[in-house]
C-alpha cells in the first residue's frame, strides 16, 4: 500500500506575515531557562525569513511575482512587523540577520502605487531610526544595523530626520570606538549622512553650525589616524558641495580653522598633509580673507611657505596641476605678508 503525500500549499503574502509576526511575538514569552523553546522559536523566525526573502527576490530561477511582494510589503507595515524586526533584531541568529538584512533593502524601494510603505512608515515611527543608530553600542548588531540604516540615509525624509535628531551626535563618538569595524561602519553611515543629500545637509548646517564644527574639531584633532584621515577628506568633500557655498565661506573666514588646517598640514602623515593642504588653498584664495586671516598668515609665512616648497603631490595625483596650485598659493602667501598694517 502506498501514500501519497500533496506537497504543502506556499503560504499567501498575508499568511507569512502572520506567520513572521507569530514567531517574533513568540520570542517575547521565551525566558532564559526554556533554552529549547527559545531555540525553536528562533528556528521558526529563521525558517519565515528564508520564505520572505524568497517571495521578495526569489530563487535565481524563478523571478519574484511582483503582486505578491506588495501584498506582502503592506501586510508588514500594517501589522507593525518593520517594529518588531528592529526590536527582536539582537536576539536573532547570524542567519536571521543576514536574511533581514537584505529583505529590509527590498522593502524600503518597494513602491504601492506611488508611495514606498515601508518609508512612510519609518517616517512614521522615526523612533525606529534612533534606534538603528544607538545600535552601533551593540558589537554584536551594529553592522547589520548600520547596513540597515544606510538603506534608510538613501531616503531624503528619513537622512534628515537623523541629522536633526539629538542621536546624531552619538556619530562623533562611534566613529572613533575601539572596535575597527565598528568604528569604519560607523563613519560609512556619517559619511552618506553628510553627502547623500546636499540640501537637507545645507539647511542641518545652516542652523547647526557651531555645535557641528565644535564637534567635528575633535575628530580633526583626534590622536587616531584614521580618523584624522578620513574627516578630513569627508570635510572637503561637503563643504565644496555647491548648496554648502554659504557654509564654506563662513568656515574659511574663521581663523580657529585655519590654525587647525594649518597643523595638519604638518602632519607626518604624507596623505593627511596633501587632503590639508587642499582645504588650506581655498583659505588663501580666498578673495575677501578677513584681516584676522591675513593676520595668521603674514605671522607664519616663512613656516608656511617651508611647508609648501617641501609638499609634493600624492601618488595618482595630477603633479601640474598640484605645482600649479602650490604656486599660486606661495604667491599669494608673499603678497599677504608684505601687506601694511597687519600687526596683530
């Protein structure tokens, strides 16, 4: 006698979501002692993700159908299931995450109708975003996080809620954690905060200027390398965004930042030296310098042009162009300090 067993019928766009919300709720009333009921309940969460990210990207074989996927992404904002992924996120397994990981991407660009639900609904409950940001204190979860939250910076709404948010601020302490990875992904996600969006970034600076170079003096200034490095790559690089024209005006006539530019540029770091002098040049060219700048310039000029005479371009750089710059900077250099009247 045999039996014949019908295959399990694939679960609806509805059903899985229950399905998911079911399991992640199950992992509430799981507590340390019923390890097995905790495991199980994690391996039911695992065995829904795979199912989700099947229905939102399918096999390699068989393309995602399209109706499904926004059924599904609906259901999910609807039941609160974008909470609870957050939320449940530090007690999932490496497999779990991934899995996450790559769906949440999915969903956030996943359109109904005109509207992407899952940014609606991140703008929100912009509490999650917080979240995802105070989530880099947790090794264990950040860089899931941080991937997370760098699908969220693409979104013009959702980058601006951050940089507005007072956990913003937490960025200039976790790009310089001790943890190197953590630390790197840290920056990866200031960095698409600051360059992602060029007008959100413009009206953030415009209103929190001082607090923000207060701050980001410290990472200019901080004994790790890497860090010295790279915000002061990423400062040339928003500050010759063209909405921030207003923002680099008034940071070039500041002379607390010439004096910090101008002590980079004497780092023994060859790399450093070359990003410094880049911003240093737009100083000194600086048509309308303010008598303070001219000041700082005259007083140290001989130092200075010893510097420049000494700088050579990177490796991979256009050497005419460099030496060109470099000379037009000495000139000007030599015109500022024979200036009258500069006696501070």
């Amino acid at each position: 006698m045999s039996f014949f067993f019908k295959p399990s019928r694939p679960k609806t766009p509805q059903e899985l979501v229950k399905a998911i919300k079911d399991s992640l709720m199950g992992l509430d009333t799981k507590t340390v002692v019923e390890v097995k009921a905790l495991e199980k309940a994690l391996e039911e969460v695992e065995k829904n993700f795979v199912t989700m990210k099947l229905m939102l990207s399918g096999d390699g074989e068989v393309e995602p159908n399209m109706d499904h996927v926004s059924q599904m992404t609906l259901e999910i904002c609807k039941e609160d299931v974008l909470a609870l992924f957050l939320h449940k996120l530090p007690i999932f397994g490496w497999e779990a995450r991934k899995d996450l990981v790559h769906c949440w991407s999915i969903l956030l660009k996943q359109k109904v109708g005109s509207t992407c639900c899952c940014v609606r609904y991140m703008e929100n409950h912009s509490e999650l975003l917080d979240f995802l940001v105070v989530c880099y204190d947790n090794k264990d979860i950040a860089l899931n996080c941080g991937n997370m939250l760098r699908e969220c910076i693409k979104y013009p709404t959702l980058a601006k809620y951050i940089l507005e948010s007072p956990s913003f601020e937490l960025f200039f302490k976790y790009v310089g954690l001790p943890n190197f990875d953590v630390a790197s992904d840290a920056f990866s996600t200031f960095k698409d905060l600051l360059t992602k969006h060029a007008t959100a970034v413009s009206e953030f600076l415009t209103a929190h200027y001082d607090e923000f170079f207060e701050q980001y003096e410290k990472l200019l200034t901080s004994t790790n390398y890497v860090t010295r490095r790279q915000s002061l790559k990423l400062l040339s690089e928003f500050l010759l965004e063209p909405p921030n024209s207003h923002i680099m005006k008034r940071y070039i006539a500041e002379v607390r930042h010439l004096k910090i530019i101008m002590t980079l540029m004497k780092d023994s770091s060859k790399n450093i030296q070359i990003s410094a002098f880049h911003i240093f040049k737009v100083f000194v060219a600086n048509p309308n310098k303010p008598r303070d700048i001219k000041v700082i310039l005259a007083k140290n000029h001989e130092r200075l042009l010893a510097l420049l005479y000494n700088l050579s371009a990177g490796k991979g750089a256009d050497d005419d162009q460099f030496e060109e710059e470099k000379e037009l900077i000495i000139k000007e250099i030599e015109r500022v300090s024979q200036l009258p009247n500069l006696e501070s």
